[in-house]
C-alpha cells in the first residue's frame, strides 16, 4: 500500500523545484477554498427556509450563485488569458472572504440572492485561474494525471465543508457558520497570494493567434468544445437539482442522515476515483473513463429517487461522488487536450459555463416541480437528463458517428485533440 502511494506521488518529485512549489501552494489555496465554498452546500437551502422562504425562493435564492458565475465566467477567462492566471486567482479567493460576512447583513430574500451571486463569481474567478495554472504547469504527457490529483482539492474540500458546515449550522449559530466561512477565504487569498505564475507561452503561428483570440460563442459552438460544453451543461442541471434539493427531501422523508454526510460520502469517493483515474486517462484515452462516469451519475440519481433510507443514500452518494469526480476531472484533462495555452483561460470558462449554466437553472426549474409534484419527480428528471447526456456523447463526441463510439468506448483517439 504504501509502494502504491510514492508511485502515485512520484510525478511532483520528478518536477522541478520551483514548479513543485507552486504546485503544492495551489493545491492548499484550492483546499481552502472548497472548502469554503461547500460549507453552504447543506446550510443555505435550510438558511433560506428558516428566514421564510419557500421551495420556489429557496431554488432562485441558490440559482443566483450560477449567475454569478455565468456573467462573469467568460470575462475572467479572457483576464486570464490576455493578462495574469494569478490576478484571476487572487480575484476568486478574494470574493470567497468577503461575501461569507455579507450573508450577515442580509434581511431579505433579494438581497440575499444579490449577494449570492456576487459569491458565485468567486467559483468563476478561482476555477478558471486555478486549472490554467495547473495546467500550464503539468507536461503534456502526464497532464491528466496531475490534473487528476490537483483536482483532488474539490472532493476533499467537500468532504470537509459541507460536514463543517452542517455542525456549525446545528450545534452554533449562522453567525459562526458565515465567519469561519470567510476565514477560510482569507486564507485561501494568503496562498494564492505566494504562487508564482510562470511566463505566457507564444504562440507563433498565425492560425493558432487566430484561434487563441476567438469569441466564446466561437469557441463553444466549434466542433472541438460544442460536446464537453454541452455534456457538462447536463450534468449542470442534474447537480443544480441536487445540491438544492436533496437536503429539503431528507427532512421531508424524516429519514435519519445528517445532509452533510451524503456530501462527505460523495466527496470520498470522487477522491478515491480520481487518484485512478487521471494517470489511467493518459493511458487509454478520455473518452472512456467520460462514459463510465456518465453511467454512475445517472444510476446515483435513480437511486435518489427511489430512496427510504439512510444506506441507500448514501450508496446513491458513492455512486454519484465517482460519477462527479471523474466526469469533471477528465472532461477538463480533454479541453485541455483541445486547446492552446494562449486560449486555455477562455476555453475553460466557456466549457465549464455549461455546467454553471445548469446549476444556475436547476434550481427554479425544479422549484416548479417541486411546487406540484414531489421531490420524488425532481431526482427523476435528474435521472433523464443525466443518460441524455450519456447518449450525447456516444453519438456526438467525436467527427461522426462511428468515430464517436469508438472514442468514447476507448477504441480511437481524440482528433481534435492539438500537439501544442
């Protein structure tokens, strides 16, 4: 076991001093900063149900932190890329120490959700700045494993947040909730403040400039990101119902599971995958490993949807925490394989727009749901979405149809994939 952990690890000794360095700053910014932000994954549904509000105030109260994120994803992006990954950095993680004590002045539903948002562009800011540093870091031949175990921050952080989050909420107060929340941020800011960004790398060739400076709705409707962006746009909607949802439906069934375990159970698994995952992808390709992960997220909420008990919850949360983990990490490992260093800032906030698109339109999709049918129906429509997904990128993924299937089972590589 312990031979098995140094091979795992091995790939940052065989670094380079400085980037070795940067690398683990990072990852502790990273820790900090999920764990921040997912402390108010089981508290904010019920904060907003304390103060009054209802199942449809609850869904527009938790959208308007993917509003945050959609305005801003693609200015960022483009910060990022024309200008520093670390000022987007120091932007997200900012953001994250300052909204927390602003929920503390909140006194009604709409300021609530204006403050929302504002936290949102916290998630776009640090993601967007965060992977292109990773990346721009990582050799070309093992960029998938290292942006596996770099992205190990996010299951561990909601593993930690959201467990944090619901003992805080329960046995203190929302006051100590908020405050602590925003200590983690400073925090965050303080790492990410040390990380030295290494030189932008040119690009020479005249198409490659032309590429690099393409409009987002260019980028997202090209061939090589139109499926990841469209995928994650899926996947988006089914966690948008999740997150906001899943603890209301537990205390409406009175089944007897603290919300926060279910999101510490998903957290465990979506770090165990993705110590496997990552290197494996390098290996045998991304199509697979995206496939797989479509699979398990559809089976995690047909399991919701038909769950009476603690165990089956949490089993649903195994399934949906490998399903999360590997289709987040891998499809970021093949946008990365899709895009040049000049254009990789705009690439990421376009790919993963999709996926904030979704959570941020979930929530009062679903409210509506909600309102005339049951929570029940709500991890059905999730269970839909998710295979539609899975259809999408079996038929889709690649430039026809046969070539689709056999990248997305691990029987052809990708063709939109670029040297540089």
């Amino acid at each position: 076991m312990f031979r098995q952990g140094t091979e795992q690890v091995k790939i940052f000794w065989e670094l380079e001093a400085q980037r070795r360095q940067n690398l683990l700053i990072l990852f502790a910014a990273g820790l900090l900063f999920w764990s921040s932000v997912a402390s108010m994954l089981p508290t904010m549904p019920q904060y907003v149900d304390d103060i009054g509000g209802t199942k449809q105030q609850v869904g527009l109260v938790i959208s308007s932190f993917g509003v945050g994120l959609i305005l801003f994803r693609t200015i960022l992006g483009r910060l990022a890329d024309q200008h520093s990954r670390k000022l987007v950095l120091l932007i997200g993680t900012g953001i994250a120490a300052i909204a927390p004590l602003c929920y503390l002045f909140a006194d009604s539903i709409g300021l609530l959700m204006l403050i929302r948002g504002f936290h949102g562009i916290s998630l776009a800011a640090f993601t967007t700045g965060y992977l292109a540093l990773v990346t721009d870091l990582s050799p070309v031949d093992k960029r998938g494993e290292l942006l596996g175990y770099m992205s190990l921050v996010t299951p561990i952080g909601l593993g930690i947040g959201p467990a944090l989050g619901g003992f805080l909420q329960a046995l203190v107060s929302y006051t100590a909730l908020f405050v602590t929340i925003s200590g983690l941020g400073w925090l965050s800011w303080l790492f990410a403040s040390q990380v030295r960004e290494p030189k932008s790398i040119q690009v020479p060739d005249s198409g490659a400039k032309e590429m690099a400076s393409s409009p987002a709705w260019q980028l997202v409707s090209s061939p090589r990101m139109r499926v990841p962006a469209l995928v994650l746009l899926l996947v988006g909607l089914s966690f948008g119902g999740l997150i906001t949802f899943l603890p209301l439906f537990i205390r409406e069934t009175g089944i007897n599971l603290n919300p926060g375990l279910y999101f510490t159970t998903a957290a465990i698994a979506s770090f165990i995958i993705r110590l496997l995952t990552g290197r494996a992808s390098d290996r045998y390709g991304r199509g697979i490993f995206i496939t797989s992960s479509l699979i398990c997220y559809g089976l995690a909420m047909l399991l919701l949807s038909q769950a009476h008990s603690p165990q089956t919850l949490l089993l649903a949360g195994v399934m949906q925490g490998i399903g999360s983990g590997t289709i987040i990490s891998i499809m970021i490992a093949l946008v990365s394989d899709r895009s040049l260093s000049t254009e990789r800032g705009m690439v990421y906030s376009v790919c993963l727009s999709g996926f904030d698109l979704g959570g941020a339109i979930a929530p009062p999709i679903f409210g509506l749901f909600a309102d005339w049918l049951d929570y029940q129906g709500i991890f059905y429509l999730a269970t839909a979405l998710s295979f539609l997904a899975l259809m999408i990128f079996l038929t889709q993924s690649s430039k026809n149809l046969s070539y689709s299937l056999r990248f997305a089972t691990g029987r052809e590589r990708d063709v939109y994939a670029v040297e540089k």
